[in-house]
C-alpha cells in the first residue's frame, strides 16, 4: 500500500511540473514612462491599476484591459513632491504615504512625511474622475514610509516600513496617531 501511494504521489508531481511547464506567458507591455518613476502600483476593485510616483507627488490610474486607454493624473497629492506606499484599507479607498522628495541628495526631506487617504467610490468605474483626498495623519518623525499594509482585522489601522530609519509605525489613519519603532 505504501508504494503505491507513493508512486501515485509522484505522479501527480510529474503531472504538475509538466502542467507548469506548458504554461503561457501573458504579459505584455502596457505603457512606457521613460520620464517617470513608478514606486508602487497596486490593482482598484474594478480593475484599473493605481501609479505611485517616486519623484511627482502624483498618482496615476490606468485600464490594462484597454490597449488604447491613456495613462491619466488621478491625483496631485497638495504640498508632496514625492510618493512612497500605497495600500487599500477598504472597498475602493486607498492610503498614500508622501512627502518631499529631494532628488539632489536622493530622500525624502525631514518632518515631511504624511499620509492620505484616496476615496475612488465616487468615481465608479471611471479613470477620468479623481478622488477625494483627504490627509489623515502627520508622521515628521518617520523618513520615508513604504512598504504601507492595513491590519487584516482593523483596516484604518496601517503599518508602514520606514525606509530611512528601519522603524516599523503603526498609524491610525481614523484618528491619525501614530506610533514608531
């Protein structure tokens, strides 16, 4: 009994090796931004692809499913030259961490760094509607915020990795406290 459930174990491998083997690739190049620098996308509820830029302060939306659909400024984030995580904390809204980006020395300046919220539910499925912004909380101890996830269980509440400092923060994106370490 015991060989033959191995040997049956072993085929199944073989089976899937070859299924993975077979597979198809399906990427495709969807735009080209030589002049831009993309940090972090991440994928809205209708399927449109959100652009966080590294050196504009702005985020981009885009319609992978359309081949001809432009690359469009969803948002300008007010007062930030640059972005840096970005994460959904629930259906269709989104938290963005920014701050002022100083290509020169190449981070992000002292006492800059904050995050907002992006609520793309009165857009609908549109690309050319922007959301409401909103800033949630001031975070001038922390460098340069990524890497942002919301808990599983308290959404509004977000972790981010400062990339300067090594720090991990919590921040309450509700009440905007914030805490590192």
């Amino acid at each position: 009994m015991h060989t033959s459930s191995a040997t049956f174990f072993f085929g199944l491998l073989i089976l899937s090796f070859s299924t993975i083997a077979n597979a198809q690739s399906s990427a495709r190049l969807l735009y080209e931004l030589p002049s831009i620098f993309i940090e972090n996308i991440i994928v809205r509820p209708n399927g449109n692809l959100l652009l966080s830029t590294f050196d504009q302060g702005r985020v981009y939306t885009a319609d992978p499913s359309n081949a001809t659909s432009p690359l469009q400024v969803a948002v300008q984030i007010e007062g930030s030259t640059g972005l840096r995580g970005i994460a959904q904390v629930s259906p269709d809204v989104f938290v963005v961490s920014s701050g002022i980006f100083n290509p020169e020395l190449w981070h992000f300046e002292p006492g800059t760094m904050r995050l907002s919220l992006l609520n793309f539910n009165s857009c609908g499925n549109s690309s050319s509607l922007s959301p409401s912004v909103q800033t949630v909380a001031e975070v001038p101890e922390a460098g340069a915020l990524n890497g942002i996830t919301p808990l599983p269980l308290k959404k509004h509440i977000v972790l981010g990795a400062d990339s300067t400092t090594g720090n991990i923060w919590r921040v309450d994106t509700s009440t905007g406290e914030s805490t590192g370490q």
